[in-house]
C-alpha cells in the first residue's frame, strides 16, 4: 500500500516517526510530506526518515494568508498522490481531509484537541473527514460521528516504555547533573491561529518563578519566542531528539506549552500548565483530574460563576498566586518524594493505557474495516496494543 503521512508541526513528527517506521517495515511504500515549521524538518534529518517539503516560504499571519496557503497545499497534495498512486493519506490536517475526499481515496486523520479547541478545523476539515482519530477524553464535537475514540494519548506514541528508555548517559553530556535536582521551563509562542487571545507565562511571571525555583536547583529553560536577557543564562541548547532524556529526569516541568505539559505526565514528572487553555483540553483534564500527574491554572482570573471546571465540576484555579503557590509547595517535597508519588501515578496510568503507535499502525493498515471494529470493542481488545 502506498501511504501519504502528512506532518505540519514537530509534535506531529514524534506521534507518526514509530507508526512510519512500522509500516515500512511491514512493507508499505510510505511518503512523509511536510511544511516549513519550527524544528520539524530538522527532526527528519536528524531521525534519519526520507520527506518532501512542500512549502517552504514563511508563513503568512493573516486570515486570508493562512487559507492561501492551505489551498496551496491542498494543490501540491492532490499532485503529489495523483503522480505517486496514493492509497491512503493520514496527519492531523485539513489537508489530508480534503485530497482524500477529491480523489475518492482513504483517509485517517488524528487529533487531540477537543473541537471546541479548534473550531476553524471543525468547520473547514469536518465536513471532508471520513475518520477522525482521538484519545477517549476527547469530544470531537460536530465530527463526532466520524471519530474513533481509543485509550490513549499521543504521547505514547513515542514515550510508551516500548518505544522510550531515558538515558542518563544523555542528559549528562549536556552537563546536567541527574542526582541533582533540576527543573525544566518551557515557553511556547502561542501565535498559532487558534492561540488568539489566549494569556501565558510573560517575563514578570518567569521571573517570579526563576526567584522561587532557584533555592531548590538549576533551571533550565526552552523557548519558542526570543527570551529576554536576563533569561539567555538559563537556556538549554540540545538536540531536540534528547529533550525527551532530559524531561524524563527532572523534578518538575513549568510551562505555557500544551504538548510539553503532557509529555511531562506520561513521563511521571509533575507539570504545571499555566494559560488560558487549562480547562479545555480533553486529555490534559484527564491528566490532572484523574491520574493527578500534573496541574493545570488558568492565567487570567476566572469569576467565580466561570463554566470552565475541573472534570468534578469544582472551580478550576487560576492566575499568578496560584500558580506561585503550587509551585512553592511542590518544590518544598524532596526530590524522592516528588519521584515516588508521581511515578507510582504514572504506572496507574499506563495500566490504564495502551501503546499507541502499534495501535495506529494496526489501524491504517486495516481501515476501513478497523474503524468498524474499533467501534464495538470491549475492554479485552485494547490488552493487544499494551
């Protein structure tokens, strides 16, 4: 089978890099096409993994702008699997909808966020989709009817224990000493079109932190947008193929970035998500909520009449002194304290979960047919994909 794997975002590199492999293995003929987008094509390279870059000009911030430039994708999509007889398409893409549908051909696309999330995606991918893919605690909204839920997250994809093993060797040759504490500061761009309006961690705050963190250990901060100076110190330049190594031994992850967040929870490092997402996103909810292995605080104030809760219903905690405050009281556990507790949280959830590359390989490789059978599955059918 000739299959299109589409990758728009460095996050999307690390859900799809196993699934690839897999199926090249398994014998499928597999085409990775991307865009320009951050540290995406410097991934590949670096994986190893053969791709086609289909746009690489700079992208365009306004509305008009970002819909030429998907039209233009869609355009060089559509020719790229008309010249290389495609059979499937997948990625997490209105893209794939919308080739997929023109050439009458199957598709499978995945996702994460709750629709409500991304309300552009519903409305120009939804009503092209034959099959959107998601974690259970995902509501897929109007696309619902078209989803396929599964015990997951995408991070398992690539940090499952059957795909990741962290290595000391690694981290200390950046340096950083393991048996230390450390923690580790992420600070996302949020200019993303669906990020409008929506607060993070400024220099005031990243401030206030650095003060708190620093009596405890050394700080080590990634960032998508420029720092300020006083901050350059703290910066952590690595490949980004070992920020997974690094993570892994930390004693606790900070930032305003959703993906990180995650990754810090299934790793069994306890996160603190600070922006204006917290409350909204499915899988995270659940991280926090139900498994405890991290927390989310809203970065502007909620009034107390606020619809956005905690999974029970109670008021979910937002701005600065919260933040601040469940800061201070995770730092003021020792570093085994901190390590036992979420680790132990973190293997409840992976009781609970399944490896989700050998899940999505199974299913491209069997859709449509999977997509019925996952359907009406019972318990004992996810022990296969453990």
């Amino acid at each position: 089978m000739n299959i299109l794997i589409q990758l728009s975002h460095p996050a999307h590199f690390h859900l799809y890099k196993n699934v690839a492999r897999n199926l090249m293995a398994n014998g499928h003929q597999v085409y990775i096409i991307i865009k320009t987008k951050d540290i995406l094509e410097d991934l590949l390279k670096e994986a190893g993994l053969p791709y086609y870059n289909i746009l690489r000009v700079a992208h365009r911030k306004s509305r008009v702008g970002i819909l030429w430039d998907m039209l233009v994708r869609d355009w060089k999509i559509f020719w790229f699997c008309t010249s290389h007889h495609i059979d499937l398409l997948t990625g997490s893409t209105p893209e794939v909808a919308h080739v997929s549908w023109l050439l009458r051909c199957r598709s499978v696309n995945t996702g994460e966020d709750d629709a409500a999330v991304v309300p552009a995606f519903s409305k120009i991918a939804g009503p092209f989709i034959q099959c959107v893919l998601s974690p259970i605690s995902c509501n897929s909204g109007s696309m619902e009817k078209k989803a396929v839920h599964y015990p997951g997250y995408h991070e398992f994809a690539y940090l499952h224990p059957n795909h990741f093993t962290p290595s000391r060797m690694v981290v200390e040759e950046y340096g950083i000493e393991v048996d230390k504490p450390y923690f580790v500061l992420r600070f996302a761009s949020l200019n993303a079109h669906h990020d409008s309006g929506i607060k993070g961690i400024n220099a005031e705050v990243a401030q206030r932190l650095v003060d708190i963190l620093s009596p405890h250990g050394r700080i080590y901060i990634t960032s998508e947008r420029p720092l300020e100076p006083q901050f350059e110190q703290y910066r952590i330049k690595i490949n980004p193929l070992d920020m997974h190594h690094v993570m892994a031994f930390a004693s606790l992850y900070i930032g305003d970035s959703q993906t990180m967040a995650a990754e810090a929870g299934v790793l069994g490092v306890p996160f603190v998500r600070f922006n204006d997402f917290v409350g909204r996103i499915g899988y995270l909810r659940e991280l926090e909520d139900v498994y405890e292995l991290g927390y989310g605080i809203h970065a502007t104030p909620l009034a107390p009449d606020s619809p956005i809760r905690r999974a029970d219903g109670s008021k979910q905690p937002s701005g600065v002194k919260t933040l601040y405050e469940r800061v201070e009281q995770l730092v003021s556990m020792s570093a085994d304290e901190l390590t036992a507790t979420y680790q132990s949280r973190r293997q409840k959830m992976l009781s609970d979960k399944i490896d989700c590359a050998k899940f999505l390989t199974w299913f491209i490789e069997n859709y449509p047919a999977s997509a019925e059978e996952t359907r009406r599955v019972d318990d004992k059918f996810w022990e296969q994909f453990k």
